[in-house]
C-alpha cells in the first residue's frame, strides 16, 4: 500500500462491530476481580524493553479484547502505513509531505538527501553547540520560538537539568510582553545568545519577540537562527554561518530531534544530545520489530483505540512522578491534541468516529491535590498514565521512595476503590483504569525513549482512525482572524466585517461606546 487513502476505515472492519460486541461485558467487567481469576495477569499484561517496564495489567482487557484490537489494527494498514513513514512517502496527503522525524536520529528513509541532510544539519548544530559552550562571556541563551519550536525543547531542558552544565536557557514563547520584559530582566544583552526558531521566519508571535529582543542585544554576532528561509533570517540580520536549515518534512511538533533542539544540546552538550537521539532511535526500532502485542506504543494506542471509541471515555490523564516532566502533560497535549484532534479522513470526508481524546496532566503529587479528585469519584471515567524513574536522580531517597509509593498507591486506589455506602462521601467506584511506565532514571537516553513511544503512539491510532496526524489546519483559521483584528486595533477602526460580538469587543478594547453598535 502507497498511499494511506487505500486502507479502509475502521468502522468498515469486522473487527469494530466485535469490539463493540465485547465492550457491553466490558462495562461489567471487574479490574479486581480479574487478578483474582489470573494471579499472573501481570506476566501476560507487561512488557519489559531497553530498561523500560509497561505495565497494562490494570486496564478493561482480556486476551480476547486484545486480540480484537490487534485485529483491528492490522485491517486498517497499520504496518503498510508504518513503513511508509520510516521509507519517506508523503504520508502528510493535505500537504504532499514526508514525515521523517525518525531519520533525525537514524531510523529509515529512503527519501533522497535526507540522510544527507541530516548529518550536515548535526555537524554544523555541534560546532554551534561547542562554539557558545565554549564562550565564557555567554552565561544565558533566549531561545524564541512557538509550538513545536518551542514545547520540545522546554520539556527536554527542565527534564535534563540535572545534566546541564552549559548557559542557562530561557524560552520566549507567548507574545505576552510582560512575558518578554520578564525574560529580558533576567539576562544581560552583553552576555546573551539568542536563538530565533520559525520555519517559516514569519510566524506572528515569534517575529514580534524577535524584533524586541534583537534591539535589545548588543550586536548581530550572538544572534542565531533555525529556519527552511535561511534568506528571511539573514535579511533579518542572522549572520550565515548562525543559520541551521530545516526541512519541511520535519513537523514542528516532532522537531525537538533536529537542530530546534539546539539549546537543548547547548545546556547539556553534543555528547549527552546524541544519547537523547539514542534513545529515541531504540523506540524506533522497538516500535517498527516488535509484534504488537509486545510492542509498549502499539499497546499504548490500542488501549487508547479501546476507549475512545468502544468505551466511550473521552480523556486521558497523563501523570509523570518527576518533577523534571512537569511540562511532559503539556507537550502531550500539543503532539496528541495537534496530531489527532480531526473530523476528516485521510480519503477527504468527514467521519462519523471519535479521534483524538482531551489530553491532560500534572507532576505528581501535585496532581493529587488538584484534579484527582475527579478521577477517583467523578461521573467521567478517565483513564490514567503513571510515569515513574526507578533510581532517583539526587541524594534525597526517602522523597524518591515517598514519590513512587504514591503513584503506586494511587494507581492501586483507582483500580480497587472503596466501598462506603454508609458514607457515600467515602465511597470510592474503583475499576479506574491505568497503565504504568517506569524507566531506570531520569537522563538523556530516557528521555529521548519516552517521548518517543509516545510520537509512535499517536501515529499508530491516527493509522487506525485513517486521519492525517501530521496536519494542522485547524490552527490556520484563528491566525488569519487575528491578522485582521490586530490591523483594526493598531487604527482603531472598528468598521471591519466580521460578527457583531466581535464588533463589540473590538469596540470596547478601543474605547468606544458599544450600546448603539
């Protein structure tokens, strides 16, 4: 199969009408009650792989209920779809693009001058990396950039600075401008670089952020820029030697493992930056040589698959018990949210199906004392993700211990419940379910592992769900809205076409009376 519009859609396979006979005793099954008939439903439901350990024993399955999922799973063209991406076809159809975020740390393609690229792309990052690393008058990085640009490589700097030893990083992101001022306040220009990350080199909030922090710094020279419009980023004053190219077969929001990860790589340096690719590279191979029923990610989406559209559940709760991934939730959001929140087929029609869940999360404890609440003893089951480091990465044990004995009891607690009808307050349904990951410790390799199961995820339900999970025009519509209002405010004109709420409030923002309007 070449092309993703060949596969059926899932409600055309005999497998979604089975699983959708099997959700009905689904809904009576008991999570408890099936570790007392198994006492090794643990053995059959994890998965042990490069020091990682998934554990799905907790979840509304049975041996026939996975069978059907990876019966689905192979009906929708899964591995067809799989290979196209890693050999560089132009999966992303809306665009006529390759999606070859895997070949960034050296996993398939036969796309002509992609590898090519790519290790010219790394030569020329780690001589920038070395280069501001070794400049003892360079003690922070601003780094600006939006969405992809800038998600990744804030999750990955907060998660790692336990290996950081270079400047000190700062990202600026919203084009708040107290935001701005913040950042600026914190760093001198004399002893500031400054990374400027837009494919395009026009996208609206990172180019106004880059006006106001060029005219802040002192010079061109410590001025960087990572861009496919290498000539917009030197008419804007990048010096050539300060430019990384990108690709547009490299998506935003799986660009952290190309050079938008430069001031990850600057903060912790080249070595520790290949580890993370290494880590991310075994995903890929586990991913593309594992069957599924052994395979973490292919797991992860059909359990996904499973409840959102044959359980009805429609959110998920991602919990990393690490305070370095506390921007983990987030960066989900954006990946999952931005990949598989569609309404339209790859074949151009609207569907009729559920796609992608309302993706959610928080470090824990926090997350304890905040939402939990609701997924304990709320009327929305809401299906759960615990995220766990096996070794601690500071000299604090007993907090290490006190963290993972929390996530396991709340994993615990959510699975058994606790009857209370005395009390109804205290009454706890249970039969919430959850997986478990835990991985051996919080560093580099780890890191470039986890986010990558989670990219093969999403990739494997929007394969099953037959939508385009590497567009994104649905972020389109509000910025050419916001072009338009924004000429209106700058002359407070309030005569433009458009609705008459937003007449209103235009109105209001410039000054004017809104009742006769």
């Amino acid at each position: 199969m070449s092309n993703n519009a060949a596969a059926p859609l899932p409600t055309e396979t005999p497998e979604w009408q089975t699983l959708l006979t099997l959700s009905a005793s689904a809904r009576q099954m008991s999570i408890h009650q099936q570790f007392e008939n198994d006492p090794q439903r643990f053995d059959k439901f994890h998965v042990a792989q490069n020091g990682a350990l998934f554990d799905f024993s907790k979840h509304l399955i049975t041996d026939e209920i996975l069978a059907a999922l990876t019966g689905l799973l192979s009906s929708c063209g899964f591995e067809e779809k799989r290979a196209a991406m890693v050999s560089g076809e132009a999966i992303n159809l809306s665009e006529n693009r390759a999606v070859l975020h895997t070949v960034l740390r050296g996993t398939g393609t036969q796309k002509e001058g992609a590898q090519e690229f790519v290790k010219t792309s790394m030569h020329s990052m780690m001589w920038i990396t070395n280069k501001i690393r070794t400049d003892n008058t360079i003690k922070d990085v601003i780094h600006i950039g939006i969405g992809g640009s800038h998600v990744g490589p804030a999750l990955a700097y907060d998660a790692l600075k336990n290996v950081a030893d270079g400047p000190k990083l700062h990202f600026i992101s919203n084009i708040d401008g107290a935001f701005v001022k913040e950042t600026l306040s914190k760093c001198s220009p004399d002893s500031t670089a400054v990374i400027i990350a837009s494919k395009t080199f026009t996208t609206q909030e990172t180019m106004a952020n880059a006006h106001v922090v060029k005219d802040w710094i002192s010079g061109t020279q410590n001025l960087y820029a990572i861009s496919d419009n290498t000539d917009g980023a030197q008419s804007f004053g990048v010096p050539a030697d300060h430019i990384l190219p990108m690709r547009d077969w490299i998506g935003g929001r799986y660009s952290v493992w190309s050079s938008i990860g430069l001031p990850v790589a600057i903060a912790i340096g080249f070595e520790n930056f290949t580890h993370f690719l290494r880590g991310a590279a075994d995903a890929d191979q586990h991913f593309l040589l594992s069957p599924p029923e052994n395979n973490i990610p292919v797991l992860m989406a059909l359990l996904g698959v499973w409840y959102r559209n044959f359980m009805d559940y429609r959110a998920q709760a991602i919990l990393p018990y690490a305070q370095g991934l506390a921007k983990f939730p987030l960066y989900l959001q954006q990946v999952d949210m931005e990949s598989n929140g569609k309404s339209v087929s790859n074949q151009g029609a609207f569907i009729d199906y559920k796609t992608g869940p309302v993706v959610f999360g928080e470090a824990g404890t926090d997350a304890q004392h905040t939402f939990m609440q609701c997924l304990h003893q709320g009327t929305d089951v809401i299906p759960a993700d615990f995220i766990l480091f096996k070794n601690a990465n500071h000299d604090l044990h007993g907090h290490h211990t006190m963290l993972n004995a929390n996530a396991l009891a709340q994993s615990k607690a959510l699975m058994d419940g606790q009857e209370n009808q005395a009390e109804p307050h205290r009454h706890f349904p249970g039969n919430r379910p959850s997986s478990t990951l835990i991985l051996e410790e919080q560093n580099p390799y780890n890191l470039g592992l986890l986010m990558a199961f989670y990219e093969h995820k999403i990739f494997t339900q929007g394969a099953i769900w037959g939508i385009n999970s590497f567009d994104q025009w649905g972020v389109e519509l509000g910025k050419t809205n916001a072009k338009t209002i924004l000429e209106a405010l700058k002359a407070e004109n309030t005569s433009i076409k458009t609705d008459s709420s937003t007449k209103s409030l235009l109105s209001h923002l410039c000054g004017k009376n809104t009742k006769n309007l």
